[in-house]
C-alpha cells in the first residue's frame, strides 16, 4: 500500500504522521512531500524515506497513492498561508487515493462539527482510520 503524507508551513502534523506511520505500519510504502522544503525536511526527521517538496511532487505523488494523509488545507486552494496552489489541491481531489484529511481548524478555514481535539488527538484518529483502510485491502 502506497500512502502519501503531505504537509506544509513548519511540518509538525507531517513529521508526527511519518513518525507514527513507520512505527505503527509494516509493509507499507511511506511517501512524504512538502509544500515547502521546511515541510519535507520536519518529516524527514520523522523517518521518512522517501520525500520530495513542491507542487509538481504533490501533483506526481497524489497520482501514485492508495491513501494520502494529511491536514484538511491539502484540499483548499491557498490554504496553509497561501503554500497550497490550486493544482496541489486539485491533484489531491483528483486522485483515486482515500484521503484521510485531519481537520486542523486554522488559516481561515472552520470544519463545523470538529470539537476542540488536540492535534495527538486528531493524529490518533487519523491513524486509526488507516489501520482500518490497511485492514480492509489487507
């Protein structure tokens, strides 16, 4: 299963999904792209293996996913402060992937019905959904 985590601004939700990801889940193919490459450095040091920055990474690697994770913004033209271009969002909307979109409730953009979770909680839930995608294509 090929899973792709996209992130952008400093990288944290990205490095944290990386980190969790490689523990968590065996046989997995873990690709992260940045917006930027303060974005794709953070989930390096989260472990991932592969990664690339920029727009044509994201447009490449949302074409090649099974499941792309990553915060809400990834959907949203000029979200995360402007780093997500409308062809990333679009590349992301576009593809046959499953999205797991954590609902970071920042950069002008409110998801109603979203209470107040901390980010671990929201990266926990994000997880959860995963194991059960990766459970299910088994």
């Amino acid at each position: 299963m090929n899973i792709l985590v996209i992130d952008g601004q400093g990288g944290r939700i990205g490095r944290q999904l990386v980190k969790e990801i490689s523990e968590r889940f065996e046989g997995v193919d873990l690709t992260a792209v940045g917006t930027n490459s303060i974005a794709t450095g953070s989930m390096l040091k989260g472990g991932a293996q592969n990664a690339a920055t920029g727009e044509n990474a994201v447009i490449v690697a949302a074409r090649r996913a099974d499941v792309i994770i990553g915060p809400i913004g990834i959907v949203i033209a000029d979200a995360l402060l402007g780093e997500v271009t409308a062809e990333m969002a679009a590349a992301v909307g576009r593809s046959k992937a499953t999205r797991i979109l954590i609902p970071i409730n920042k950069c002008d953009s409110v998801v109603a019905g979203v209470g107040e979770r901390s980010t671990a909680e929201l990266i926990d839930d994000a997880l959860y959904k995963l194991a059960e995608i990766i459970a299910q294509r088994g």
